[in-house]
C-alpha cells in the first residue's frame, strides 16, 4: 500500500503538465518583451507625447516623422462605426433569436451566424473591395468609397457573430423564473424582455460588446483593403483613413531590420497591445464580478 | 467477530465546516454495517472517509483515525490509490462508464496491470456473475454499458468493483434511484455478498436497513448517535433520539 | 392584454426579426455572388498548376500547399500545448494565484491582435531564432494565436465530462492519471477535436501572422524544407486583390472560393462531429 514507482510517475506528469500551461504565461511575456525590445530603439529619436499626439506620419520623409496620431484616430473612427453597427444590430439579433424566434429559426440562424464567424478576413477584405465598396460609391455617388464608412461596415458585419453569440448565450442565461415572474404580474413579453430580461443579462451583454470591440481594433487585413490607406486625420466619415493595424501590415515589408522605421511599427505594437489589453482586463473584471455575484447567491 | 476496519475519533472538516465529531465505529468483517440519519447528518461523509474518496473534494481535512486490518490509512506513507483498491465503493447514481459492458468490468484489473485476454474473460465472467447479473448480458458483453437499465447498471457498477477484488465495499445508497424490483435483487445480492466481502452501506431507507444489515449506526448532526447490532437498534434503541427517529421514519 | 400593447410588442418583435434577416441575408447574398463569380475558375488546371507570369496565368496549387502546410504546423504545436494546459487546468489546477495568473494570460492571448502576432513572430522566430521567413516561423506564429482557442475549447470538453466517472474510476483503485488517460479523454475527445478544428480552421485563414512570418507572393515551386518560404492562400488573395496588377477578376474570385472552401468545410466537419455526438447522446 507504501507510495512508490507509480506516485513518483503521477507527479511528474503532474509537473509536466503544469510546464505545458505555463506556456501561455510565457508568450505573453514574450510578446510584450518583443515588442518593447524591437520598439524601444525609436523613443530615443521621438518621444512618447510626440509619438501618440504627432500628426505626421511620414516614414519616408528626410528626415522621417513619425507621429501616430492619424493612425489612432484611423483606428478609433473605424472601431467605433464598426461597434455602433455590431453592437446595435448584434443585441437586436440576439434578443430575437433568445426570446422570440421558434427553434428551428434559432438553430439555423446559429449556425449561419457561426459559419460567418468562420469566414477569414482576407475573404471580407476582398468582398468588400471588389463588390461592397463600388455599390456604395455609386448609392452615395462617392469619388472612391474606400473610407472610414465602408471600412466600418465591413468591420461591424465581421464583429457581429461575436456580439450575437456571447449576447445570446447571457441572455439565455437569465433564469427563467425571472420571465415568469414578470409575466404573472401582467407584463407583456416585450415589457418583460426589455425590463428584465436584457438587465439582467448586462454583464454578459456588456462583455459581448467589449469583446466585439476588441475584436475590431485587431483586425487588419479587411481595413488594410477598404479602408482607403491615407495617413491623414479624417474630418468626415468618407474620408480614407489608415488604422494602426493595416500601417504596420502595409509598411513592414518595405522596412529594414533595426531601423528607425522597423521600430516605430513595432511601436505601433506597443500601442495596439496596450489597448487590446486594457480591454481585456475591463471584460475580465466585469465578468469575475458578476460570477463572483453568482457564486454567493 | 472481528473487526475489519475501526474509526477512532474521526472528525471531518470541510473548509470551516466540521462535518463529523470524534466518530468511533467498528466493522465486522464479513457483515454488513448500514449507517442511518436524516439528509446532512454525516453517514456519507463518514463512508467517504473510509477510503479516502472525500480527498477528491478541495479543503477537506481528518483528524483521527481510520484502521484497515489494524493499519492506519490516513498514514502519510499510505497511497489511497492502492487503499481503494482494497475498500471499493458503489455511488448514489449507477456511473457506469460510456463504454461496453465489458471494458466497464474489465478496466479495473486493466488498470491493475492484467493484459492477458482470457485472463479478462475469466474476471469479467465471474464478476458479473457474483453480481447477478451474467445471465442478463452475457450475449451484450460488447454493447454500450448505457444500454443496461438502471438496476441492470447498479449491478454492473457493483460487478465492476467486484473484479477488482476488494475486501470491503462501500455503498452510498445504491438503491436509492431503483425501481422496487431492482431493490429487491440488490438486496439479494447484498446478502450473498456479504459471505465474501466487508460492506458498508449508507440507506435513506429504514426497512432497507433492518432488512440487509447485521450492525447499524445512527448519525445525527455529525455524530454518531448509537451503534449495535441491527436488530438491537429496531427493537430496543437506548436513545430516545434513535427511536424518535426509526419510530418517525416508520410510521 | 390592450390592444395597444399588443401591437406594439408584435410591431417591435416584427422590427427585430426584420434586422435579423437584414443583417443576415445580404452577407449571405455576397457569399453566394463569390461562389458564382469564383466557380468558372476552378477548373482542374487552376487547382493542380503552379501560377505563371507573375500570378496573372496558371493556377494556384502552391499556394493551396503553402496554406496546409502552415495548418499542419499550427495542429503540431497548437493541440499538444493546448490539451495539456487544459488538462492540467481542468484536472490538477487548484484555486490559487499561479492559476489565475494562467488563465489571465489565456485571456490577453486570445484578445492579442493578429497582426502583433506577427510582429512577435517576426521578432522570435524570423531574427532572434534565424528561422528566416519559413513555414516554420509561419507555423509556429499561428500554433501560438491559435493556443488560447484550442486551450478554452479543450478545457469546456473537459469541464462537460460528469464527475461521476472520475469518482467511479478513483474509487476503483485508479490513479488520477490512469483516470484521465483512460476515462476523462477519451470521454471529452469528439468535442475537443471539434473545438480544435474550429480554431485551426481560424488559423488557415489568418493573413497578418504570415505576411512578415512566412509567405511570399510568387514561388512557382513547392516547398522542399521548413525552412524554406511559401504562398498561402490568404495572403495570395489579399496580393492578387490589391498588390499584383492585371491579374484576371475570376482568379482572383476562384482563389477566394477555395480558401473559403477550405475554412467552411473544416467548420463543416466540426460542426458535423459534434451534431453527430449530440444525437447519440440523446439515443
């Protein structure tokens, strides 16, 4: 009965094993080491005021300048259209599909709704170059439709799955006692939906949205396509615009390892990294909130 | 008689929660002990605690001790992997595996180191025949083990604890999600069982009790209120709290 | 009820299952226009032939080599990490700050951009390692965007499998490893190859990652090491719409037709697994 061979044996998977999911622990730190080790070269030429608040993106310029302003406002107009767009329709679908529509409607509307999510961004870059854009030019009768608005409907279309699947799933959530509750003290369903239901559900509509957000401000490839590509600050919806993501995408082919240029993309980095994690770390927090809420009742 | 196993002060703790105070309970060897009391008052924490399966929940923590042939199993140097090959146990809810029926009684002595194909056969064989239930599915021995009926299932999880060769079974009230017949034939089985093997079984059921076991103890709140032979607690109870609680339970 | 009341809940419910198909359908409509569009390109040649004279003749079959190539990869490095950190999150984790730190970072991976993806593996595995632009860096870049996925996947499998059968099995005299190996993967495995083909078929489509890491616009042959750079898909989708001029529309719609073949089948078959073990679990 004397622990032996075999207790020595299951430790050591057990060791193994957690080496293997500390894995995670360490790309993250690599990635934040990458990114400071290969972009900290170019605080030394442009401060950091300087990079985030400089209207000037001119990597070729003599001498070059490199204030990422343009490209955050590019990022944030973008985002920003896109999350009015996904997080309006993607709630809207959601409740739909969790209160109202019969189950088969639901079913079929999941699994499309997957099957769109599965669509690579590449793909929604090129719909949205070749067929999507010269539809709007001609509707709005634009010189190019390749701008922030167009960029934010492909964008939006892309972001909604998130939206719709996580919203769902918090809105399926609520339990139904609540409804019934509601419905015997003599709302109507909509009423019960939109004063129960969807409160409810906050926090999981709130994370969905983050989440939808997020999701938005990484991408690249479709903006890269559509968005128009100028490195200027937009002063209306329909001019082109540039995001941080479709800058470090188109420029890093052109750049040479260890320059100036190579590093202020990397910088860009830094700056995506940051938000995309402060965002993370607002969903994280809302949602061990309300879990922790959970786990007392 | 002799005693198989032997609690001595045991407490069980979970978190903050203490769940048993200072238990003293003997087993007999080759009898079978039925543990009562209403819901929460302890019995299957204590039958948790006879092999070690309450470790598998986080923060539990035993003071005293248990003895197995006169061995502490709490003992540092003791391997509770090796501990429940000897003291098996049958759950609440028949947990056959999703597999057939016979890998479900084979995977026990598979895990134990047997390879040999006849040698499994022959296991199998007799294990399900010790548990009445060979005749039923000795032409499905392949097919799912999730086909079986409920009682059909608590059978093959008992013969699947069997073909490991236990010296004592633990019983979390196994009849508990039976239909009448099936309570019958593994009360039956109980009785056969208990020629060969040390059982423990923990029952909400009061006729059940009186029925298949030689000794009974009577646990409220975590303590185990009287200890005697079966037939002594039906009877005659010494506490009025036994017999206000078999008397209720009865009637 | 009154009668306002009621008209407006049938006019709103209405409104949302008119957005519903709004949103819906017109998506569907430009995936159907690209699979019309693309379907006169994909003939026998386009798919078997290297492309020639600078992408604007010939067919694309290194570039639909390149793409599997760089999921073969990503499944080698993404499911080994990926089970394992499951398992040990599911089965050995206990309540403490070294696991909170790990699923922390689980969380940041999943929300790291795509595109910093590639910086990193640029960083890594192109310079610091001197992988040079190769299918390895490229697979290695995607078997780490594709980690958090496979990890949460792997670890809802997990978390599904009734605790009834790990109890059974300890109680049997089964170590805890013996329990995992034998009973709890065995259980978990048709959703968790589901969940792994869902994020690897993420990973196929992904541009970014490879476009510093690995993928180059015109190599008419197939790649004879890791070592060695290769076309993909995406990123010859995404050359062929903006960078290469003269390049014939249908082409450029057959390519997109075959990556998203490729991605939806793979979703296509996930899907089926895991409708197929649904049904059986009902029977």
């Amino acid at each position: 009965m004397d622990k032996g061979l075999a207790g020595i044996y299951e430790n050591l998977v057990k060791y193994l094993l957690g080496i293997v999911a500390v894995t995670s622990v360490l790309i993250l730190l690599l990635i934040f080491y990458f990114l400071i080790r290969e972009g900290a070269g170019l605080f030394s030429h442009v401060s950091l005021p300087g990079f985030i608040f400089g209207t000037e993106w001119l990597p070729d310029a003599e001498p070059p300048r490199f204030g990422a302003l343009p490209l955050i406002t590019g990022s944030l107009v973008v985002t920003t259209g896109a999350g009015i767009i996904a997080i309006s329709i993607g709630i809207g679908i959601a409740v739909f599909l969790a209160e109202v529509a019969p189950r088969s409607v639901r079913e079929v509307a999941k699994a499309v709704i997957e099957l769109l999510a599965g669509i690579p961004s590449v793909v929604y870059g090129f719909l949205g170059l070749t067929v999507l854009a010269p539809l709007i030019k001609d509707m709005l009768n634009l010189p190019s439709a390749l701008c922030a608005f167009t960029a934010s409907i492909v964008l939006g279309i892309m972001a909604l799955p998130t939206v719709v699947s996580i919203s769902e799933d918090a809105l399926d959530a609520v339990p139904r006692e609540y409804r019934e509750a509601s419905l015997a003290l003599g709302a109507t369903k909509w009423e019960t939906t939109w004063r129960i239901v969807v409160p409810s559900a906050r926090s999981g509509l709130l994370a969905a949205s983050m989440l939808g957000l997020g999701r938005a401000i990484g991408e690249t490839m479709a903006v890269l396509m559509v968005a128009g590509n100028a490195t200027l600050i937009p002063h209306s919806i329909f001019d082109p615009v540039r995001t941080i993501t479709a800058d470090i995408a188109a420029e890093m082919g052109e750049t040479v390892h260890g320059g100036l240029h190579y590093q202020a993309l990397f910088g860009l980095g830094i700056v995506l990294f940051s938000i995309t994690f402060f965002i993370n770390m607002v969903t994280d927090i809302v949602f061990a909130r309300t879990s922790s809420k959970r786990g007392a009742s | 008689m002799e005693n198989k196993m032997e609690t001595r002060k045991l407490s069980v703790y979970y978190k903050n929660f203490q769940a048993l105070y200072s238990v003293d309970l003997p087993i007999q060897k080759n009898a079978v002990t039925a543990l009562i009391g209403p819901s929460g008052c302890g019995k299957s924490t204590f039958l948790r605690a006879l092999n070690r399966m309450n470790e598998v929940i986080e923060g539990t923590r035993v003071e005293g001790e248990v003895l197995l042939d006169g061995k502490n199993i709490y003992d540092p140097r003791v391997d509770p992997v090796a501990l429940r090959k000897k003291v098996g146990m049958v759950f609440q809810k028949p947990n056959p595996f999703p597999m057939s029926i016979f890998d479900n009684v084979a995977y026990g002595p598979r895990i134990h180191g047997i390879k040999k194909k006849t040698d499994l056969e022959q296991i199998v064989h007799k294990s399900l025949a010790a548990a009445a239930l060979w005749d039923e599915v000795k032409d499905r021995l392949y097919k799912s083990a999730l086909g079986l009926s409920g009682g059909q299932q608590q059978r093959l999880v008992i013969a699947r604890v069997l073909a490991v060769e236990p010296e004592v079974i633990l019983m979390d009230e196994p009849a508990s999600a039976l239909d009448p017949i099936s309570t019958a034939k593994l009360e039956d089985l109980i009785h056969q069982l208990k020629q060969n093997y040390t059982i423990v079984i923990v029952t909400h059921n009061m006729q059940q009790a009186a029925r298949v076991s030689d000794y009974t103890g009577f646990f409220l709140n975590g303590e185990l209120i009287e200890y005697n032979t079966t037939t002594a607690i039906f009877t005659a109870p010494r506490e009025k709290r036994t017999e206000d609680y078999i008397t209720g339970r009865f009637g | 009820m009154p009668a306002a009341k009621r008209l407006k809940e049938q006019l709103g419910f209405s409104a949302l299952a008119v957005l519903t198909c709004l949103a819906i359908v017109p998506v569907l409509a430009i995936v159907g226009m690209l699979a019309w569009k693309g379907w006169p390109a994909l003939t026998w040649e386009f798919l078997t032939q290297p492309p020639r004279k600078f992408l604007t003749q010939g067919g694309i079959f290194p570039a639909i080599v390149g793409t599997l190539g760089l999921t073969t990869g990503t499944i080698l490095i993404a499911l080994p990490l990926g089970i394992g950190t499951a398992i040990y999150l599911v089965e050995y984790a206990g309540k403490n700050i070294f696991t909170r730190v790990i699923r922390l970072a689980i969380i940041n991976l999943a929300g790291v951009p795509s595109v910093v993806y590639g910086l990193f593996g640029l960083g890594l595995f192109v310079l610091t390692l001197k992988l040079g632009r190769s299918l390895a860096a490229g697979a290695l870049t995607l078997g780490f965007l594709t980690l958090p996925i496979i990890i949460s996947t792997a670890e809802e499998a997990l978390l599904a499998v009734p605790d009834d059968y790990r109890h059974a099995s300890l109680a049997l005299g089964a170590t805890k490893w013996q329990t995992i190996r034998r009973i709890v993967l065995p259980a978990a495995l048709p959703s968790m190859i589901t969940g792994a083909i869902l994020g690897i078929s993420r990973a196929a489509g992904e541009t970014a990652p490879i476009m510093f890491t690995a993928a180059a616009i015109y190599i008419p042959s197939l790649p004879s090491s890791v070592r060695d750079q290769v076309m993909a898909l995406p990123y010859h989708l995404y050359a062929v719409a903006t960078e290469v001029p003269n390049v014939p529309d249908h082409m450029a719609f057959g390519a997109a037709l075959v990556l998203l073949a490729i991605v939806s089948g793979m979703n296509l078959i996930a899907v089926a697994i895991r409708t197929r073990m649904r049904l059986k679990r009902m029977r």
